[in-house]
C-alpha cells in the first residue's frame, strides 16, 4: 500500500500575542486530497494558524512544511497556496476575469492559457455569464464564489480558507458548503478550513482539528469527534450531550461501572482507565438514549417523570428528570401522532457502548 504525501506537516508552532499564547505547540499534517476543518471558539488560535501556514504572521517556534519542503521563514509569495477570506478581498478595480487570472499572472502564465483556465474556472462555479462585470457589481454569494476560483485557478498546493462563509445568510452558506464540498471532490483539492461552526465542519471535512486555547484538543473524523469525544470540552463543544458527574466503583469484566447520583450504578463498555478512578463525567448523546417498550432490555434503564417535550422540526427534545433536579436530555424523531406527554413516566435506557467515561480535568481526558 503505497502512503499518501502530506501535504502540509506542521511541527511544534508557538505564537505569543505578548503574554498571550495563540499558538501552544501545535502538530498537525495534511494529506494528499484532505480536507480538514480547524474548530474551535472565538480567540482559540484557529487564524493564527492559517496565517502562519500562508507566510502572513511569523512564528515564535516550530516548523511549516509544504509539499516535503521547509517553509517556516518562506515570504508567503514563494509557498503555492490559495486563500479565502470571509470578507471576499477580491480586487475592486478589476472585473471578474481579471481577478480569477491573477494568480495565473503572478506565476507568468501565458494569456491563452490564463483564458482558457479563467473560463473553466467559472464553469466550474457556474458563473460564466458575469466574466465582465466588476466585483461590486456582484452578490455577497457570487463574489465569494469568485474568490473561490481565484484560490484553485492556479492549483495550488493548499487552499487556505477562513470562515469564507461566515458573511452569508443560513440558505447561502448551506448551499455554498456543499458547492465547496464538490469542487473539493472534483478537483482533488488539498484544503485547510476554518469555522467556528460545528455543523459547517461535520458537513465538509474528512477530519476535524478541535482547537481550544491555542492547543489541538482532539483531531478525528467528524464520527470520531462526535460519538467519542475525549474530553468535557470536546464532547460540549460539539453537538448536544448529557454530562453527568459520578465515580467509578469498580470493574465487571469489560465494563466499567460508575455511580451517578440520581441515576445509580451505570456500566460502561472499557476498562477503567489509569489515572480516573475516582470522580469522572459520564456522556452520551441524547440521540443514543432510547424510550423503551415494556419488553425491552438496555444494559442501563431507568423509569422516570418527563418534565418537558420541545418539538424542534424533525427532532423532539424529552427532558426526562433525574435526581433531585436534574434532566436527561433524549432526542427521538418527531411523530405526527405524539406518544409522550410532559408528566408522562417513561422507561429509558442505554447500552453500555454508547456512553462514555471523561475525565474531569479536561487536558487529562481518558
Ligand atoms: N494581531 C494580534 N495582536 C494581538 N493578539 C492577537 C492578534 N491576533 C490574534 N491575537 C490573539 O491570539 C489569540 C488567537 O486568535 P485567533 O485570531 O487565531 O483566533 P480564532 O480562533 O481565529 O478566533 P475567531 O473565531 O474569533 O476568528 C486570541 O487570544 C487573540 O486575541
Ligand atoms: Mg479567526
């Protein structure tokens, strides 16, 4: 089986803002193709990083290498790379066309073949028919289209993008990640993403790169990040989760067993892990909780008052009590005949695979 090439290896980075560190040691490679989304809040350092990789902020330490060459202190002009910004930042004296052949131009393409490529790059985007206007003669939409093209025209190494969407109404965005999504798909592209919103990052990525506080917190799929989060942070940041606080009483063969107030003895498919034996958190996801039938069996089960149902769309949300106030959030599909009142006492259960033990410190998760 032959390895595929990274694309992009970054090593140890670190970037001070003065006393604040942007940047903590951050390693990360992209492959071949990948397409890989950096998550993260407000100020975790997501930026920071694009921007290093693109030559536009220098670095206090680390390694940046592009395709198996060093370029740490490389001008951002000399690495083959493409970017997106969320405010467009294509040229305003210059029409459609001419943007997306810049960079054809900055690489001393030929004019025939800067033609040919500008044209297939706005078939690409289906937008053909606006090749001659200038850039603020255009929709928010249509201009971040065109800044799209501008970044593949000349197919570079990496495409860079950050939160290229996050100007646009829901309807757009939603149509725009799936415009992405394709001409990842089409042209084989290799893409660094940024967002600050989870669901944009499930839709489009092969891999998420969870950022907290200028640290890699979990690097996974989309399915990895959500049904096993390795830590409170991650398993709270992305999606709805019960997080319940208890400790571990012990082992059962495969399982482990831990003592949540208000629910009693819950098995966990695993073994205790090292450092956690006393006090964790338990998850799950509310999706993976069922209502039961009379007959029916689940590893944990517990009857209990519903306090509350919220229909939201497609999914209706069961908050169903525990302890002395405390809910267990169950998602169950919406039916058009409902089956399930507040006050309501329902049966719920889980098996031991779906719920997990975290640690409690959230840099030592399990
Ligand atoms: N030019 C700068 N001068 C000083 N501090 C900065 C500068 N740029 C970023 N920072 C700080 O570095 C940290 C990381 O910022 P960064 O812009 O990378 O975050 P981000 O994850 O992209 O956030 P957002 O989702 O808001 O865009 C933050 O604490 C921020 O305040
Ligand atoms: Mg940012």
């Amino acid at each position: 089986m032959t390895e595929k090439r990274n694309k992009l290896t970054v090593r140890g980075l670190t970037k001070c803002y003065g006393s604040a560190m942007a940047l903590d040691g951050v390693n990360l490679e992209l492959a071949d193709g990948e397409f890989l989304t950096m998550l993260g809040p407000s100020g975790s350092g997501k930026s920071t990083l694009l921007w290093a990789v693109a030559g536009l902020n220098e670095v206090d330490g680390g390694q940046i290498w592009i395709d198996n060459q060093e370029a740490t202190s490389a001008p951002a002009s000399q690495r083959d790379i493409g970017m997106v910004f969320q405010n467009y930042a294509l040229f305003p004296h210059m029409t459609v066309a001419q943007n997306i052949s810049f960079p054809l131009e900055m690489r001393q393409v030929s004019a025939e073949k800067r033609a040919e490529a500008v044209t297939r790059s706005l078939e690409m985007i289906k937008l053909e028919h606006v090749a001659d206007r200038y850039c603020n003669q255009l929709s928010g939409g249509q201009q971040q289209r065109i800044a799209l093209a501008r970044a593949f025209v000349a197919n570079p190494s990496i495409i860079l993008m950050d939160e290229p969407l996050g100007a646009l109404d829901k309807k757009l965005r939603d149509h725009l990640q799936l415009e992405i999504k394709r001409l990842h798909e089409t042209l084989k592209m290799t893409v660094l993403y940024v967002t600050h919103d989870q669901e944009e990052a499930m839709v489009m990525s092969d891999r998420i790169c969870l950022m907290n506080a200028g640290r890699i917190e979990q690097i996974g799929t989309p399915e990895e990040l959500y049904f096993r989060p390795r830590s409170i942070f991650a398993a709270d940041f992305l999606g709805e989760s019960n997080l319940i606080s208890g400790e571990i009483t012990g082992q059962e063969d495969d399982r482990i067993v831990v003592n949540l107030p208000g629910l009693g003895k819950v098995k966990v498919a695993g073994s205790m892990p090292g450092k956690n034996t006393g006090k964790i958190v338990h998850f799950t996801r509310p999706e993976t909780i069922e209502v039961l039938a009379d007959a029916d069996i689940r590893d944990n089960m517990f009857y209990s008052k519903v306090d509350d149902v919220i229909v939201c769309g497609a999914i209706t949300k069961l908050f169903v009590q525990f302890g002395d106030d405390a809910c267990l959030k169950v998602s169950t599909l919406t039916s058009r005949t409902p089956q399930i009142r507040k006050g309501d006492i329902v049966s719920v259960g889980w098996n031991d695979d779906v719920g997990q033990v975290l640690a409690q410190d959230q840099r030592e998760a399990a």
